[in-house]
C-alpha cells in the first residue's frame, strides 16, 4: 500500500495559483509547496504542471529548481518527474557515477512490473537517444554484466501461473550452480534473466524447503564482489522487494552523513505504490518507526517533505 | 514497398457476405477466396473477420480451416492472423519443431522494428503464458542461446542518429572478436544484441571499409556451427533484410520439394512491407522472376494465392 495521501480531485488550476505565490516575492514559502505537493499523486501533478504552464508560460519544474536547494530542491525534482522518465534518468545517473552504484537500476529492472519497465526503456530511448541495454552493456562487464543486461532486457511474463515441477527443478540447478564444485553463472543468469517473477519465487520457495536455507543465504562468498552483490539484490527485488527496500533505507539512514539520494530515490519512487509496507518490514526489523529515523537523520525543508510522503499516523 | 494490391475502401460486410457464399453449397470456390484476401491489408482482413463473425455468428478463420486444404489452408490461415499473433506462433513452432530451424526467430527479433518485435512478445505472452526470452532460453544452450536470448530481449533504440567514432571501435573489436587468436563471443553478442540498427549498419560499413571485407565473408568456419548459423543471419537480418529474405526463399524454392513453411512464412510476412524490394534482390540474383519461380515451384490453388500475394507485373 502506499503512504501518499492525495486528495479525490483537487483544482489543478488552484494549485498551480497556490505554488506561483509560494514562489514569488521575498523568499520561497516551502511549507506551502510541501503541503501541495506532497499531497498529490503523479497524475495530479502532472496536471498541476500543464496548469502552471498554460497560465503562466513558465516551465513549474524549473521555477522550483530556482526558488529551491539542496536535498530538498533534488527532492523535489525528482517527485515531480514523471515515473517512467524519472526512472530513465534514476538508471543514467547510475551508470554516469563515479562510484557506480547498480542497485538503482536492479530496482527499476525487478521491482517494477514488466510494462513499468518498459515504460522507463521506452523514456530512456527519448531521452538519451540509445537503448538502456546498450549503456548498461557500455559501462559494466563480464558476469556482472551478462545479469544486468538480462534483467533490464528481458520482458517476463507477468501471470501468476506457475508451474510447479519447473520449479523444483530450477531450484535444483540452482542449488548446484551455486554449491557445486564449480560456480555456474550462466544456468544462474538463464533462470534469473528469463522467468516470470510468479514462477522465479515457487523456484526460491522449493528452494528453502528443499535445502533448509534461503537462496539468498546460501549464495556464500565475497559480499564485496560485484556480480555476487548484485545477484543477492536481484533475489531480494524479486522476492521480498519491500523487505529489500527497508533495508535499502535502513543503510542510506545509518550512514555516517545519511545516504541522500537512496533515501530519496526510495521513498520517491515508492511513496505512491507500496511504501506503507516498506514502512511495516522496517519497524519491524529496527523498532524504531521510519518518520522518527528519517526525522533523526535529515533536517530543515527536505526532512518535511520526506516525512509528509513517508507518513507520521506511526509505524 | 509492399507487393499487396488492396483497393482503397472495401465494404467488410460485402467481403464477408461473398466469403460465406464461396464455402457454402457443394465445392468450396478457392478462386473467390483469393480474390478478396489475397487483395485487403491487416486491417481490412481484421474488419472482414468481425463482419462475418456478427453477421454470421461464427469464425471466418475456423470455417476457412474446415474449409481448405494442405499448404494452401496453412497460408490463408496465417495470412489471416494479426501480424503480432502471427509472429508470436512462428516463434513457438520454431522452438516445438523437432528440427528446431532457428531462421524464423532471427526474422522476427532483427527484421521487426522494436515495436513489432515488442508487439509480437506481447502476444507471446497472451498465447503461451510465458515470455519468448524464458522459452528460447530452455529449449537452447551455449553461445547459441546467449545470442538468440540477447536478440529478442534487447529493446532496441529506434533512432537514426549514429556515433561514428563508436562504429569504429566496435568494427574493430568485432574484427578482433572474429579474427583474433581466441575467437570472443562475448563482445559479439553485446555488440550485436544491443546496439541500435542504424548503429550496427554504421560499424559493418566500417568494417567493410577498414577490411576490406564483409564481416559476414570473415565470419569463416564451420556454416554448419549452430552458433556461426546464427550469427550470419543475424547480421545479414540487420544489414540486409531484404536481400537475406531473397536468399531464404530461394533455398525455399531450389530444395528438391520446395520448402513451403519457408515459402508461405516470408510471402505471409512481408507482401504488406517490403516484398516488393524481396523481388528484386530474388531477380538479380537468379535472372528469374520470383513469381515464375514460384509458378514451378507449387502447384494449385497454393501457387495461385502466393502469386496473387506476390504480384505478376514482372520483377
């Protein structure tokens, strides 16, 4: 469930009015741009830009940039981006960064459904003029890249039916790619990169009876490697996707300086979709509501925005 | 260009109304059949199947099945399916068959445009409840399944824009992937299975330029390899899909009892596209007319519906 409390059909033409006056005169009134802003979802906000522009011949997006700073202005930019093209632009900045760091684009590739994918593949042909693919296959190799291309390439099958004696046997070749006496990638990456996600977690389920351990824990060896790092989180994506994000959000918060842009990246991208049960697994697993840690760890404009998507009405 | 002769606007109602008194009563009469479909696009065949479905409350397609016989039944029946639906069971005969021939999921994956091949995924998934990637991958192995995998789960920019000094280092890594002591097919099939078309065609120019060779004429060793099959189709898929068609159809036609899967496959898929370019490839190469070909090829009501499609003006 999501945490976004949005209003049933607010004036998009009120609103735009509202953010022009927090905009103009002697300094920015941000509360105001919050308290719009972070109650509406992205249909709304989309229309609340096409208001703007109509009636004030000005780009909304970019007035925002002037008026704002920091982690808050980067905040809200990437709130009121479209999701597909936010995810476009989520999956380039990670490929660009010096400090590559993949695991925004496994999320976009496996917590994302099928056609949120290609959605986000189609918005980044417009944007950057190549394919997803061929920048992933461009700046990564080896193993780690044969799995990322496989994720972000392939268009699984979204139905629930699964079949069940594919299943054991999958796990089994995987528990031997795995445990076996030498590391089979490609069987690995096959499965991975290919099944539908109802089937790829009957597989992971038979796996744990079966053996008497997750996949996850059994995938032994360097954590700091990068293709191991990245089959851990593809796992994870696909089968507890909102466990996995609490725990993205648990590190990004424990950070000495907070990790901004995973926390942002996080609960903007989930805020409407499931955020509430990230909220769940991680009071769960830390006793500590996600508004109070997010409060300890952020501060000024951008922790109230943050908190006014995350929710207060307790854990 | 498109070798199909549709007249502007048929009434879809009359067309069905004449399609039902041609298979009612003693005799079906095959040359009223072809008449009218072998003259109406996708669109129109799809307008003449709703008419005679609610005027008559049955399927055209199933009546024409009972109808019909032998080759000429299996080419009315898909020149009748939507062009995704159609291409989504081409894939799956392909990897049922028990001499898997693999040509037509390199046809459909490189000679689509990535619309068309992401149409005909989708319709894979509708029919069989699984994706296209998931079941090459389990009736494939090696190489040969990286590759085929690569092909049809990539989705490729669209875009004519190329990066000039990108050919050029990538005409050379394939040269040195091909060439080299130990021959790479890693940097093949990333190059091959992401790239966009208009690049891909820029780095063979390329290659042809600084080699003065083609790569598909460098690409030696054994033609019966799975792999190297593969990998010469698929260039010459991108490269020069209607001189590559020309060439599957003559095979078609040349092999002692002609293959008319073959045959009806590219005369079904490409009389609406670009059949007519087809001929002339076939022409200039073989100094016969294709429909004379044909005509020698098969016989019947089959040969008269493949010619109707493939026209008679000549070459």
């Amino acid at each position: 469930m999501a945490t976004l409390i949005a209003p049933d059909h607010p004036s998009p033409v009120e609103d735009a009015e509202s953010l022009r006056k927090a905009c103009e005169g002697w300094g920015t009134n941000e509360k105001v741009i919050i308290s719009i802003l972070g109650h509406r979802n992205s249909v709304q906000r989309k229309l609340i830009k096409q208001a703007y522009e109509e009636i004030y011949h000005e780009d909304l997006v970019k007035r925002l940039e002037s008026e704002l700073a920091g982690d808050f202005e980067k905040a809200v930019y990437r709130w009121m981006q479209d999701p597909p093209n936010r995810d476009a632009v989520l999956a380039n900045v990670a490929l660009r960064h010096v400090n590559q760091d993949y695991r925004a684009i496994i999320e976009i590739a496996c917590i994302n459904s099928p056609d949120e994918l290609l959605a986000a593949k189609q918005a980044y042909h417009s944007l950057y003029k190549h394919s997803l693919e061929e920048d992933i296959a461009t700046h990564t190799k080896g193993d780690f890249r044969k799995l990322l291309v496989a994720l972000v390439g392939t268009y699984r099958y979204n139905g629930e039916e699964i079949n069940a004696s594919l299943a054991q046997s999958e796990a089994n070749i995987l528990h031997e790619a795995i445990r076996g006496s030498t590391f089979n990638q490609e069987e690995i990456i096959r499965i991975l990169g290919t099944r539908s996600k109802a089937q790829l977690n009957a597989t992971f389920n038979h796996y744990r009876d079966e053996h008497k351990i997750s996949i996850t824990k059994n995938l032994s060896g360097d954590t700091k490697d990068e293709f191991l790092g990245a089959l851990h989180a593809t796992i994870r994506c696909i089968y507890a996707p909102q466990k996995y994000l609490a725990k993205v959000l648990r590190n990004a918060i424990s950070k000495t300086g907070a990790d901004h842009d995973d926390l942002t990246r996080v609960i903007v991208r989930r805020a409407e979709k499931d955020l509430k049960d990230v909220k769940e697994f991680y009071y769960k697993r830390n006793s500590v509501p996600l508004d109070h840690a997010i409060g300890k760890a952020t501060s000024g404009d951008y922790k109230a925005f943050l908190i006014t998507l995350v929710g207060t009405e307790g854990h």
